[in-house]
C-alpha cells in the first residue's frame, strides 16, 4: 500500500510501520487484490466512526462487496467525531 503523509509518499509492503502524528493530514492506497494492516487510532470516537460507516461482518460471512460511500454522508459523519475528510483520494497513477 501507498501512503502519503507530510507531503511524502512511501510504499508500505508486509512487515512495515507507518507512524502518523495526531492532526497530520495523511492518505492511504491499497495496491494489491487485499491489505492487512493495524491501524491503532488514539483520537476519541474514531471507533465509532468505523462502526457508524462500515457494514457489520457477523460470523463467516466475509468481506461485504464494495460499496461508493456518499461524500456528503461521510463529510457530516466525520465531523460529529472532529476530523475534516479531505480530497481527492490517491489513485494508482
């Protein structure tokens, strides 16, 4: 996966660590058919925004198809938690 943060965009393969500093605009593009990754979010009410805007996966199910999210939903979303969505996304380019 590509990630962009401070104006710098680095490729993170298998194995390695990103730190992104609290209040630091920053993006991420997943290259590959699947990604694991950890993401560890120390800024209140993150959790909830994931649980507010993802479909739930119960039991074996698996990954949910893909969906477009709506812009405006998720801007207004983001904003109850105190974080600002910017754009636009990264593409492969």
């Amino acid at each position: 996966m590509d990630v962009v943060c401070d104006g710098r965009r680095l490729e993170a393969t298998t194995g390695d660590f990103v730190f992104v500093p609290r209040g630091q605009p920053h993006s991420y593009l997943v290259r590959s058919d699947q990604a694991r990754l950890l993401a560890i979010y120390t800024a209140p009410g993150m959790d909830r925004f994931f649980v507010d805007n993802g479909p739930a996966i119960l039991g074996d199910q698996g990954p949910p198809p893909a969906i477009d999210p709506d812009p405006e939903a998720l801007a207004a979303s983001a904003a109850r938690y105190a974080f600002e969505i910017l754009g636009p996304p990264l593409t492969l380019e």
